[in-house]
C-alpha cells in the first residue's frame, strides 16, 4: 500500500507542471547529475518547444518558462522503479538561479 501511494506521489509530482526545487533540495532527496555544461543558451523552456543541451539532448519543460538564460546549467535526475517499471523525473537548473524546471529530457537523435 505504502509502495502504491509514492508511485502515485511520484507520477503526480512528474505530470504536474512545477519549478518549486531548488539544487540542494533536489541533491537532498537522492538526485544527481546526469549532464553538464559549463555554458549554454535557454531563452525558453515550454512543451512546444524544448531547449537543446549540447547538441545531444532537448529538455522539454512541463510548463512554460522564459528564462533568458546564458551559462552554466545541469540536468538533475532520479529514477524511481516500481513492479520492474523506471520512471525518471528530470530537472533543468540553471547557474545562479533558486529554482530548477521539471520537464523531459530525450536524446537528439
């Protein structure tokens, strides 16, 4: 029961449109780094148009950010495994800002 209800918790919290982590909240409750760069341009984040990192990944925000952004920023992520199933939830942090965006981060083929 207790395993179902953070399930819920989690896919809720992945689904639902919100930048309310901060770095040190996210690295608090098991996150880390799964990509770097020491310098790039957001301008905006939206589910319509996502932003791409390196030429390798688009980070698609759940909601609509503009940011005008340029420098260091990171991906946080953690995978969370229910009944064999991953589900990872992801969030761009941008250098010198409090809060971090949740969204989706796919590989540029």
């Amino acid at each position: 029961m207790k395993l179902t209800a953070l399930l819920a918790a989690v896919t809720l919290a992945a689904s639902t449109p919100v930048s309310a982590e901060t770095p040190g909240e996210l690295w608090r409750d098991g996150y880390s780094i799964t990509w770097e760069s020491s310098y790039e341009d957001v301008e905006e984040c939206t589910p319509d148009n996502g932003v791409v990192l390196g030429g390798e990944f688009v980070f698609i925000c759940d909601s609509y950010e503009y940011i005008y952004h340029y420098g260091a920023v990171f991906i946080a992520s953690r995978t969370f495994i229910h009944n064999g199933r991953a589900l990872t939830v992801n969030y761009l942090c941008l250098e010198d800002e409090d809060e971090c965006l949740s969204g989706t981060l796919v590989r540029k083929w």
